[in-house]
C-alpha cells in the first residue's frame, strides 16, 4: 500500500478522534481520554495517530484553537500586504499564481459543457477518499466521499457538468491524482492544471484560494479585500461553499474572522483535519 493509501486508512479510524478533540480541545483532553473515545489502547492509537499527523495528539490540539487560527490569519495577512506593497496584485500576480488554472471557453461555458467527456476514478488521500474527474483540460472535480457513498459524490460531479459525458475510467484519472500528491506534498510547485465553470465572480474568488500559502489561514473577509471587493464576504462565502475542486482550490483555509472553522462541504471534522494536517506538516519550513 503506497502512502496515501495507508493515511487514508488511518484517517477512517482518526476521524472519530480528530471530532472529540476539536469538541473538547478547550479542556484540552489528555491522550489516555482520546484513546479510551475511540476503543484503543493508548500505545496503538499514538502510534497511529502520529504516523497519520506527523505529530503527536497532544501537538496537533494546538493546531485546532482559536488562538492558533488567529495568529495564522495575522501570519497570512502580513505575506499578502507584502505582496501587495511590492506590486504582486492585479493581473500580473494572477498570471503568476494561476498559469494552470483556467476557467472554461465562452463557448463551453454558453453550452453548459455539452458533448466535454470526463473521466473519473476513485483514489485514497490522507483526509479520505475522493473522486476524481478530469478532462482533456485538466483536472474538472474533486469531490470527497462522505460516508463511503460513492455514488453521491458521482451524483454531485454530475450535477457540476450536467451536460457532459461521464465514464468512470480509473486508469485516466490515476496519473492525475499521482500529479496531485506529488504537489499537495511538495507545495512549494505550481498546481495541477485545472478546468472550472463557474461565474466570472466565482472564478475570481476561486483564483485568490490559489494564492493562500500552505499551512496557513485567512478569512471570508481577507478573501474579499484580496479580489478588490471588501464589502462582498457574504458573496465571497457563497462562492467558496460552491467550490467542487476540494483542497487543489483550498477553501478549506477559508475560516471566520473570531477563528472559528466556518462551513465545509465536505463536513466540519474533515476541515478541521486539513487545517491541523498541514499546520503540522509546516514545523521547521
């Protein structure tokens, strides 16, 4: 079993804990409690929950606190008045940041995607399992299975691209999610190429997701300044709730501006996964 397969493994068996710790981490309950939650012995579920992490139960606690989130989003903030004082906005700081991030031609877009054929597998990552779909274009949909129901997440791409052709076609997808792991590891890489259909605003908020750097946190309202539009964040959380491309477009670093975790589509105890793995994952960069 490669590595994605096995984190993917642990992660079914971590969730149910990585839920009682984001329940309770105000208490910040001990190993011994966490363990005796989940029916394991204290030796194993450490030994599994590191090897899942990269840290300790204990050290990733830190992680899903509200004082963790702010001091993130104050981090995250400072990078992009930077960027902003040394010219990096506008169109040529999209340019950089999204080069293999495309929206799809008028002509698709007026058609709904009519007649694009879109082949989608079904591939194991460390917060889960998901379904892949991708095109001749890129990479159109990543969708997380939620309760091992694979034919809802079928359902939910194809309520995505309602007039396209789906063929559930592994071996197409697979170099695809090989591509992924390889980049969500390595962050410092540019992204897969991708496809999206969405409204021209969608798409806007959708590209300032890209420019979120790995490990850390902004909120609905940061978004909002980030695309020139501060008084739009209810519009702003609307369009990343309409996010179908999970973690490549990373809405899960979008939180509330008290620290709060905010919605996710794909449920609150995998968002909270995602923002405490990779905030473990950036110790020592």
């Amino acid at each position: 079993m490669d590595i994605a397969g096995r984190l993917c493994k642990d992660y079914a068996r971590v969730e149910k804990a990585i839920r009682y710790i984001a329940e309770n981490y105000s208490n910040q309950p001990g190993l011994a409690e966490i363990a005796a939650h989940v029916s394991m012995s204290e030796f194993h579920f450490q030994r599994l929950f590191t090897r899942w992490a990269g840290v300790t139960p204990k050290k990733f606690l830190q992680y899903l606190t509200i004082e963790h989130a702010k001091a993130s989003m104050q981090n995250t903030r400072s990078i992009m008045e930077t960027a902003i004082d040394s010219g990096l906005s506008g169109s040529s700081r999209l340019h950089d940041l999204f080069l293999n991030f495309e929206a799809m031609t008028p002509g698709e877009y007026k058609t709904k995607g009519k007649g694009i054929e879109i082949d989608y597998g079904f591939f194991p990552s460390p917060f889960g399992e998901y379904l892949l779909a991708v095109t001749t274009h890129g990479i159109c949909g990543l969708i997380f299975v939620k309760e091992n129901n694979r034919e809802a997440a079928v359902q939910e791409i194809k309520t995505r691209w309602p007039y396209s052709n789906f063929y559930e076609n592994t071996e197409t997808a697979r170099p695809y999610s090989e591509e992924i792991w390889a980049e969500f590891m390595h962050t410092k890489t540019a992204p897969p190429r991708c496809i999206v259909k969405g409204t021209a605003f969608q798409i806007k908020v959708w590209q300032a997701l890209l420019g979120i750097p790995f490990g850390t946190l902004v909120s609905y309202s940061d978004i909002a300044v980030m695309i020139g539009m501060p008084n739009s964040v209810r519009a702003v959380a609307n369009a990343i709730a309409n996010n179908y491309i999970a973690f490549i477009i990373p809405c899960h670093r979008v939180i509330t501006s008290i620290g709060t975790p905010g919605g996710y589509r794909w449920g609150i105890d995998r968002k909270n996964a995602l923002i405490a793995w990779e905030a473990s994952h950036c110790i020592g960069e």
